[in-house]
C-alpha cells in the first residue's frame, strides 16, 4: 500500500526529498561557516589578548619582567609559525598570522625585533597596529560569513521555490481534476438508475454510494454497515447463508467470475418494502457481483442493484395472458370437439346443479349437523359435475369442481367445530364455476355466430379446430367416453381399452340422457381408478397390461339397461369389511351380523372408498354413492357381478316412464 502510494504521488515525493537534501547541505554549511569564524575568533582572540600584554612597562632589568617578556616573545614566535599554543589553560591549533592578515602584510616579526631589542615602546605601537590590522581582517571574514550564509539560505530558498511552485501548481492542476472527477464521479451516481456500491473484503458497504439505492430501498440514508446483516431484513436466513457462500467463492482466486454468475442467490429475488403509511409493498431486485481488480489483485467488488419489479410482473402478466389465451384455445378445441346437443345438455344440467347448490347453501339451518348434511348433498352434486366435465374433456371445469372438493372435505373433516365461515372457501370455488361455465357458454354463442376468427389466431389453428371437430361429430358420446377413458387412465399411470355398444344417448328421452351419461362416466372411470392393477401387475397376473372395459345400452319395452363389465381385479368382500371398519363406517362387533357374500354393497355407502388418498379420479367415495342415489330417484336398481381377480360388472336397469 505504501509503494504503491509512493509511485501514486512520486513527483511530490522527489520533491520532498530534494528540499531534505537541500536543507541537509545548507545545514552543513552553515555549521562549517560557523564552526570557522568560531575557530578564526578564538584565534584572534587569543592572539589579540597577547598584543594586549604589549607595554612600555615590561623591563629586561626585572627578573620577572624579563622571564614574562621571553614568554610572550615565545607565544608571538608560535603565531609566526602556525605551532599549538596553550592560552589560558586551552590549546589553540594556530596558523601564521600572514596567512590570516593575507594579503596584507603582517608586522609581527618587527614587533618579535623590538621586544627583543628591549624597545618596548616602539613595540607598543607595533602591536597597537597589528591588532586595528587582525580586529579589520577579523571583521572582514565574519561579514564574509554572513553573506555565505545568506547566500545559502537564499539558494535554499530559490531552491524551494523553484521546486516547490511547479509542484503546487500541478497539485492544483490535479486537484482541479479531481474535483472534476469528484464532480462527476457524483453526477454519475446521482443519475444512474441502479444502486451502486463497494464491497471490501470484509464485506462492509463502502461510503460511495449512488442515490438511486435510498429510492430503491425506500430509506432516507444510505447503506452502512455489513452486507448481510443488510440484506437479512428483506430475505431469509436460507438465501443469507448461501449469498455468504457465493461471495466467498467469488472472492476466491481459484473461482472464474463467469462460472458461478448463475450461482447468484439474489438474482431476482422477492423482497417485502415498507410504505410510509407503514403497508408493505413487494418488489423484485436483481443483485449483480462483479469484481474491481487492481495490478491483477482482487480489491472490492461492485455491487449494482436493479428494480426488476415492472419487467417480472411484465412477463409474467404476459405468461398468464398467454396461459389464459392456451387455456381459451384449449377450451375452444374442446368445444368443437363435443356434440353442440351434448353441450347443451351439460349447461342446462350445470346451470341446474350450480344454482341447486346456491339455494342450499342459502337455505336456513347454520348448525353444525345442518352445514354437514348440506355439505353431503354438494358434493355428489359436484362429483357429478366433475364425472361430466371429465366426459366431455372439460378438464378446467373439472379441476375447479376438485378443488371445490378439496375444500368440502376440509369442512367435513372439521365437524366439531364447523360454521357457516368454514363453507367461504367452498362458495368462492362455486363462483369460479359459474365463471367458468359463462365463458364456456359464450364461446359456444360465439361459435354459433361465426366468430371463429376472434377466437382462434392464425389459419393453422383454425384447420386444426375444424379438423377436431369434423372427428367430434362423427363419433357422438362413444368417443368421449374413449377420451375419458385414455385421460383417466394417463392420469393414473394405468392402460385402458373400451368398447361401447349402443351409447347414443340422443335415442333416449331427454329426461334420461343427463343420467345415463353421469352413470355411465363413473362407472367407467370406477372401472380404471379400483378395478385396474398396474400394467406391469396385470401381466404377473397372466393378463394384458391394458384393462378391457365393455359398456352397452340396451331397451326392452320396460326398461333401459346399462352395462359396464371390466376384467380387472373384481371385489373383495373381506378387504371392503376391514376398510369399512378401518374407516369407522363399522364397528368390529357387527360383522357377525353381516353377511360377507353382501359386503360389496358397502361400496354404495357415501364416503366408502378403498384408496387411502383421494385423487382427481376417486378416492372420496361419493362417485358410486351418487349413481346409486340417481338411480333410485328414477326409480332403477343397480346389481353387481364380480369374481375375486377376475372380474366385475355393474347392471343398471332405469324403468320406462
């Protein structure tokens, strides 16, 4: 970090240091220029302090005198020759006085002749003289010095100047430029539209942040803080852990930054914002990880968030409507598909059953036995429905009216503590069907009028439609019980193969022909959903992996008779005792007043069903319980034929009016 800030700013720092070399040579400078003049004034010192002692009071005739005149004579002689002195207790490093007076000349040997000839008042003004010479040589080098140390500092100074202002003057210039950055850099993320930020690697939010994350986030301060424990108010801990572990591997040098792209956990992701008025408002937010490299090092990574919420409801606005425009296409092959006279008969029965279900649903009696007896009555009613949606290949229909099951056993399972609010679900189920028979109502006018074009988009599909329906009309209610028969079977996994006989239902009175068609699309769907082992069972079995079903319709002049015969696994009496009491239809002690011979009359019993988990086909054990309640309300019987393993036959007989 530190060389790298080095290289970053190296022409301050050439700079700096040529100032440092600078000041360091000025103050070696000055110290020598010092160090001399001190030097020169100690020897001008002393040696002025030994002219001083020059005076026409020194004697040769004294003794002492004369010993402190030889002395000093001695002392001037070492000043002559450039000797160590020892003045008052110091040595003094000497030069020749000539050198120092240079190049004036020096009257010190003169003033050495006339001590020595005795002549001390001559040698008085001698040394009077020699000292105005040394005090004017002395002055004349420390003002030498001075200017040398002015000069210095003035280099110095010029030096500093010289180096100094370019680099103020570029550090201005890059200043300005990065206040320009600074100014874009912040007009940038002022406008972009995502939110941008850094992310150390410690996972802390950086401090440059564009202002489109307050908006995005609904916050009136910027993000701070870590990561995670951010986005931890908006996702679950689930999607937390794995950002971590994503994060991780993408600051992983090993990791390539494009493999694991896909990896995102917060691609997208649904999060819950607060309004002001404190309601919560979902939104869709796509974060994108990248990383800043720097000299091939992973530094930070980027973070960009993205409003996504207006192009996912976009598309899948798009994908319903698309949905809506398959299912409507769907409804409309189906339409074309089945006799216009059959249709007609399931609308006026539909129409029938749904307002039959309102009036008892409004009827009086909200108490529990009275909400469960008329949650019975619906939901043979809407079996019904069901059976003959299914036959005609109106599976929409049919899935509405399952889950309209779905929700009666919910109520029925709650019989303690059932209300009339237990049965809103079940009414918002019965409304979907009513809308759904409106639209399938209106198709079918809009087919009568001709309006095939609005309906179908393209020639292709209108071929196709024609094409079903061209092979609809030659084939009456045959063909749709051959259509239930492969949907049913499909739907569970199984094979089937049905022959009809005598089925045409426009032969028969209008009052019977609804009946006959509800009887026979459940004991047919019966037939495939109980009788009928897996493909691969039947052939251990010794049979084809398909079951064989036969139905036929026969008239005599009292009655109508119905067939329906299989080669599936028939009854078992014993295994329809022991789930009747498993299901608590009965109680173990009475088994010894029943007859097992007549035990397959159980599976006529409302909620008897020999499956453990109700499917769309069966399972709720309403499908026989309500073709035995048709039957005896025209005033038929039903019996039953079966064989353990082999097979089973159902003969429904509806007397002539």
């Amino acid at each position: 970090m530190g060389l790298s800030n080095i290289m970053r700013f190296k022409g301050l720092t050439f700079a700096t240091l040529g100032l440092v070399v600078v000041f360091l040579v000025y103050l070696a400078l000055n110290l020598l220029l010092n160090a001399k003049a001190e030097r020169d004034l100690r020897y001008t010192t002393s040696i002025i302090q030994l002219l001083d002692r020059v005076s026409p009071s020194l004697s040769s005739s004294e003794t002492q005198s004369s010993s402190e005149t030889q002395n000093l004579i001695s002392s001037l002689e070492g000043f002559k020759t450039g000797q160590s002195l020892r003045v008052s207790g110091e040595t003094i490093s000497t030069h020749t006085l000539s050198k120092f007076l240079a190049p004036q000349e020096s009257t010190l040997d003169l003033l050495v002749t006339q001590m020595r000839a005795g002549d001390f008042n001559a040698s008085t003004e001698t040394a009077g003289g020699l000292i105005k010479s040394i005090d004017r040589r002395l002055s004349k080098k420390l003002k030498l010095t001075r200017y040398l140390q002015v000069a210095a500092g003035m280099i110095a100074i010029g030096f500093y100047l010289l180096v100094i202002i370019p680099m103020i003057m570029r550090l201005s210039e890059n200043q300005d430029a990065e206040v320009k950055v600074v100014d874009e850099t912040k007009g940038i993320m002022s406008t972009v539209s995502e939110g941008l930020f850094l992310l150390d690697h410690d996972y802390q939010i950086g401090l440059e942040q564009s202002a489109s994350l307050k908006k995005i986030f609904k916050l009136d301060r910027d993000l701070e803080g870590d990561f995670f424990d951010f986005i931890s108010n908006y996702v679950s801990q689930h999607t937390v852990q794995t950002a971590k572990e994503f994060l991780g591997l993408l600051y992983g040098d090993r990791v390539k930054e494009k493999l694991i792209k896909d990896l995102n956990p917060l691609n997208e992701v649904e999060i819950n914002l607060v309004r002001r008025d404190g309601s919560y408002e979902s939104r869709y937010l796509d974060f994108q990880f990248n990383r800043v490299m720097e000299e091939d090092k992973l530094k930070q990574i980027l973070v960009s968030v993205t409003d996504e919420t207006r192009r996912v409801l976009l598309e899948r606005e798009l994908a319903e409507t698309k949905e809506e425009q398959e299912a409507q296409m769907d409804l409309l092959l189906r339409i074309l598909k089945v006799d216009q006279a059959q249709l007609r008969t399931f609308f006026l029965a539909a129409n029938s059953d749904l307002n039959s279900i309102n009036s008892k649903l409004e009827a009086r009696g909200h108490g529990s036995l009275e909400i469960q007896s008329k949650v019975a009555d619906i939901a043979k009613t809407v079996h019904k429905l069901k059976g003959d949606a299914a036959a005609l290949g109106l599976h929409n229909f049919e899935f509405i009216a399952h889950a309209l099951e779905e929700e009666l056993v919910l109520v029925k399972n709650n019989a303690d503590k059932v209300s009339g609010k237990a049965l809103l679900p079940a009414i918002t189920k019965i409304k979907d069907l009513f809308s759904e028979l409106e639209q399938m109502e209106n198709l079918v006018e809009k087919l009568s009028q001709g309006q095939t074009q609005s309906l179908v988009d393209g020639a292709d599909s209108i071929e196709a439609t024609s094409a079903v329906a061209e092979d609809a009309n030659a084939s009456g209610f045959a063909h749709l019980l051959q259509d239930l028969s492969r949907t049913v079977s499909k739907r569970n996994n199984k094979r089937a193969h049905l022959e009809v006989h005598g089925l045409e239902l426009t032969e028969l009175p209008d009052e019977l022909q609804e009946t006959i068609q509800s009887v026979a699309v459940q004991l047919v769907r019966n037939s495939i959903v109980h009788g009928s082992l897996m493909p691969d069972q039947r052939l251990k079995a010794g049979k084809t992996d398909y079951i064989n079903i036969t139905t036929s319709l026969n008239e005599t002049d009292q009655a109508y008779t119905l067939h329906v015969r299989d080669d599936g696994e028939g009854l078992d009496n014993q295994a329809i005792l022991d789930r009747a009491i498993e299901i608590g239809m009965l109680k173990p002690e009475q088994l010894d007043r029943i007859d097992v011979k007549t035990a397959f009359k159980l599976i006529f019993h409302p909620n008897f069903s020999q499956l453990s988990e109700a499917t769309l086909d069966g399972g709720r054990g309403v499908g026989l319980s309500l073709v035995h309640t048709m039957v005896k309300e025209l005033g038929g019987a039903i019996s039953v034929q079966h064989k353990l393993g082999r097979f089973s036959q159902f003969k429904v007989s509806i007397p002539k009016a």
